[in-house]
C-alpha cells in the first residue's frame, strides 16, 4: 500500500535551511570598511584603549554571533586538522594560567583575545563560500587597507598643527588609525602582498574585470610611497620579504604582459614616494629617518630582545606568570645593573617585550613557547602542500604581520591585524584542508542560539560604553579649570580602571596638597601603593613621593625614593620635591 501522508514522518522533505553567509559577510564587511576607521581623542595605548578598536569589536561579535545560530539551525560543526592543532595550541598557553605565580586578571583581555581568534576562525569554517565569497573576505582587507592609505596621504599632506585628530605634523608620519608608524607600515604592506596575489588569480583577456585590476594596481602603487616615508624598518622588511616571495608566483601564473605591469606598479609606486616627500613640508628624507629613529625603539632592541630572553633563561619552565611581565622585567634589569653597571636598566612602562615569542616565554615558560611552536608548525605544513612558488606567495600574505609580531606587539595594539592574520589563515587552510562535521547535541543547539543573542549584546554594550568613557575622561582631562564633577558621568571604568582612578585621584591629591588637606592625600597613597606591585611606572613613584612629603612622613618618602631610584636608574627621582610640585599646581589654577 503506498503511503499517502508523509507530512509529520520520516518521509517528509526536509526544508532547506537557508543559510546566513550574507550577512555574515556583510557584518565583516561593515567592520573593515566602517568601525576599523573610527576615530575619538584618546592619551594613546593599545587594544580597547584606542576607539578604533572597541567599534571594531561590535561587527566582529555580531559576524561570531550569526555564525553560532548558524551552527545552531544546521546541527553541525565543521572542522579541518589546522583546528584542532589550533585549538590544542591555545589550550596549551592557557595552561599556564594554572601556574601559581600567574595573574589571571592582569591576562584576562589577552585571553580573551585569544580565544575570540580561535573562535572567529572556526566560524570562517562553517560557511560554504563561493569562491568569489572567499575572495571577499581578501577585498575586505584591501578595501580596508586603500581607506588607511588616503587617511594616510591626508594626514601627510593636509594636516596642520594642532589639528583635531592630535596629529603631530613635525615628525609627519603618517600612521593612519592606528596611532603608530610600524602598525600603519605592516597593514599597508599586508595590503600591497594581497593585491600582488590577487593580480595572479584574476582571469585574463576576455573575462577581465577592469575595476579589480585598477584596485588592485591602485593599492600597490598608493601604499608603497607611505611605506617609504613612514620610514619604519619593519615596513621596509616586510615588504622587501613579501616582494621576494610573491616574484616566482607573479612570474609563473602572469602574462607577461600582467608581470611586467605589476613590477613596472611597483617602480611608480616606489617613485611616488619621492614626489609625495617633495609635496610635505620636510626638508629630505634622510631628516625623517633620522628622526623616526630617534623616537622609535630601533636602538633599544638592542638590548630589549636579550634582557628578555635572559629572563626566560632564568625561569624556563614556569616563567614568570601570565600577567606580570612589565613589574618583573623591571625588577629583574634593576638586580642586573646593580650587580654590573654596563647591563642597560629597564624602559619604564614596559609591558612587552616586542616580540611575541619571547613575551609568551618569559611569562608561561616552555609550555606556552610549545604552543605557539605547534601552531606555527600547523600553519607550516599546511603551506607545504602548495606547489613550492605557492609556497612562497602564501608565505607572503602573512609575512608583514609576522615579522611585525617579532618585533612589536601589532596583535595587542590593533584588533584588525588579528582578525586579518586570521582571515589570511583561514585562506591557506582552505585551498587543501578536507572538512569533517561533528553532530552537536540538542542542549548544544540551546546553548548556542542562546549565545548568538547575548554575544553582540553584551559586547556593544561594553564597548559603547568603553568609548563613552573615553570621551568623558578625555574631556576631564582637557577642562581647565579643572573639573572633578565631570568624572560622574563615567559609565565603564572597567577599561579605564588605572587612567580613571589617576584621574580622580591624582586630581584630589592635588587639591589635597594645595590645601593642606591629609584626608584627600592619603587615599592616592593607598592607591599607587598596590598599583606599583604590578605597573611600576615613574609618574606612579614621582606623586607617591611629593604624597608623603605632603603628610610630612619624609621617612617613608626617601624610602619610595630609593626603591624609585633601584628601579629606574637613569630618572632623576632626586630631584623630586613637594614645593616645585605645588608651584605646578597653582599655576594651573
């Protein structure tokens, strides 16, 4: 008997479940072409310190979010072998945060960073993109990048003293969004090494497509000039490397025709960089290199790099703790100098080493340093199982941040360089990985539509807040008179928590030192007096000092002094006095 009611049974059709690969693109796309490029006044830092940062984290929760529900309707999770290593790398650097000298919640932020990485790249996974899908997500990063280089050439060329977005016209370096020169360098070089790329896997003669090329001619002619004028030396690595890696690729896969127009982008692109110094308003190049020498830490490498791998010679196994690089760097070079006076004293608010190996080594130990070897290695035999010139020019894609990341800290400074590495990473794995699919259970399914509203919420909530906080904070501090009324508006002093408190408390210890009033110094001194345990910092000891002298404890003031002057050598605490502190303050009045 044929069966005439399948509606409710096993033989029903199952409906297709449409999926959300469109807008998850489209909260990509928003992030890189919108809130990367957002701008507010702020002292500087890194991560959520700068806006650009905490806007770019609203769309990136939002694009994590659609891909949870995504999971969720379809029932599956889909993963490759570069997964799992991932995922067992990153499990083995959190596994120091179980050592007992760790601080968990000094290292909360780079954690959570992490595991957002980890996360972003499987849900890069669970979409079946269309290859032109895929290459979007590269066009999202030459999109972005094309947007920093004319902020780049507006700042360079148009930008006059005391312009609104503090930038600072002598030294005209145009660093974009991102408040610094080499961060600026490596992103426009990422930019160029895609576009490069990009220019082999376009389709030739009749299915042209006359706009891409003209993109992707335009970055790499419109980034190289920056590149050389921003005179960073991690720019000019990373894109000499990149250069050399992409030329048997651009060679074997190119027309003729296509290769000697993309080295001929290239000689206008380097020559432009002459023309555009000669529209500034600085006398020649070699001034500008100099000068960015001066003010970058070059030199200081130097010395930086060897302290920190001296440190991670002294505590292999343990290191130091998650958390507590900058207060043990410090200690560790002051014992140094003190036992030889040739060995060079810590940088004050050093909180990195500038180097992502050594940083991880010296607070997680060997265990941490295995992770990141495993992660690496992943990534590497993945490349290998490209034919060698593909080798090479994948090698490329991701070498300006790489080589950034050995001798800065770009991931912790600009929340686009991760996700970028990680959109670059999610391209290799791609071109050879076989996907498996794991069933996940019903309360999974739950738990993850759950997820999918609660994430972006929470997250917009925080941020909006955090750039709240921000500009109450920046407009505190550029008040005067000054105004200790307006710190109540402060929404979220979780980000701002050390800046918050200086400022609240810093601006009471100054009333309390001009009117002689103990009970508005003395909570300052409670405060700095835990605050130096973690972030030992001149400004922090120079106050703690005129703070003691102002409740007449000169004892405990010459003891903050020498502890200063172990620390920091090459300050002149001495110099410190409570009478030149409040002429200070009463001009400001």
């Amino acid at each position: 008997m044929a069966t005439l009611l399948t509606q409710g049974t096993q033989l029903e059709a199952r409906k297709i479940k449409k999926p959300l690969t469109k807008s998850y693109l489209f909260s990509l796309s928003v992030l890189f072409f919108v809130c990367a490029h957002f701008f507010q006044p702020n002292p500087g830092g890194s991560g959520l310190h700068l806006a650009f940062n905490a806007a770019s984290w609203i769309p990136a929760s939002i694009a994590i979010a659609i891909a949870l529900f995504h999971i969720a309707k379809q029932g599956l999770i889909k993963y490759s072998t570069l997964t799992l290593v991932l995922l067992f790398a990153v499990i083995l650097l959190c596994l120091p945060l179980f050592y007992h000298d760790a601080s968990p919640q000094s290292a909360l932020g780079k954690f959570l960073g992490l595991w957002a990485g980890l996360l972003f790249f499987i849900t890069l996974q669970q979409f079946a993109f269309s290859n032109k899908q895929k290459q979007w997500l590269l066009w999202c990063i030459i999109g972005s990048v094309l947007i920093e280089a004319v902020f780049g050439y507006i700042q360079y060329l148009f930008l006059k003293e005391g312009n609104s977005f503090g930038y600072n016209v002598i030294a005209n370096r145009p660093y974009g969004i991102f408040q610094q020169p080499n961060v600026m360098a490596s992103f426009l070089a990422t930019g160029l090494a895609i576009a490069s790329y990009f220019l082999a896997r376009q389709p030739i003669k009749y299915r042209e497509n006359i706009i891409a090329l003209t993109l992707l001619y335009a970055t790499i002619i419109f980034t190289l000039p920056l590149i050389v004028v921003l005179a960073s030396r991690t720019g000019w690595i990373a894109t000499l490397f990149s250069v050399a890696l992409l030329t048997p690729y651009m060679w074997k896969y190119c027309t003729k025709q296509r290769f000697f127009s993309w080295v001929l982008a290239l000689i206008i692109g380097f020559s432009g960089s002459f023309a555009l110094f000669n529209l500034s308003n600085n006398e020649d190049l070699s001034n500008v290199s100099l000068a960015s020498q001066k003010i970058n830490l070059t030199d200081a490498r130097q010395y930086i790099f060897p302290q920190a791998l001296d440190m991670f010679l002294e505590k292999p196994i343990t290191g130091y703790g998650y958390g507590n690089y900058e207060a043990e760097y410090i200690l560790y070079t002051a014992k140094q100098h003190q036992i030889s006076s040739s060995y060079k004293p810590g940088l004050p608010s050093m909180d990195h080493p500038h180097n992502e190996v050594l940083y991880w080594g010296v607070e997680g130990g060997i265990v941490a340093i295995l992770g990141l070897l495993l992660a690496a290695g992943g990534v590497l035999l993945k490349i290998r199982k490209s034919k060698l010139d593909t080798q090479f020019a994948l090698l490329a894609l991701i070498a300006p941040i790489f080589i950034h990341s050995q001798l800065e800290y770009p991931f912790y400074h600009s929340m686009l360089h991760w996700f970028t590495f990680i959109i670059l990473l999610f391209w290799i794995d791609q071109l050879s990985c076989k996907y498996k699919k794991y069933r996940i259970s019903d309360i999974s399914k739950i738990t993850l539509r759950v997820s999918s509203l609660v994430l972006p919420i929470v997250t917009a909530f925080y941020m909006l807040s955090t750039l709240h906080t921000n500009w109450i904070l920046t407009k505190f501090e550029t008040t005067r008179p000054m105004n200790p009324d307006i710190l109540a508006q402060v929404t979220n002093p979780v980000v701002w928590e050390d800046r918050f408190n200086w400022d609240v408390l810093s601006a009471q210890l100054s009333i309390g030192i001009v009117n002689k009033k103990p009970e508005l110094i003395t909570p300052y001194i409670t405060w700095s007096k835990e605050l130096i345990k973690t972030k030992p910092r001149p400004a922090f000891y120079q106050n703690l000092i005129i703070a003691y002298q102002a409740l007449g404890e000169e004892k405990r003031a010459e003891d903050i002094r020498r502890e200063a002057i172990f620390l920091f050598p090459n300050n002149k605490f001495d110099l410190v006095q409570l009478d030149e502190k409040l002429r200070q303050k009463e001009n400001n009045k």
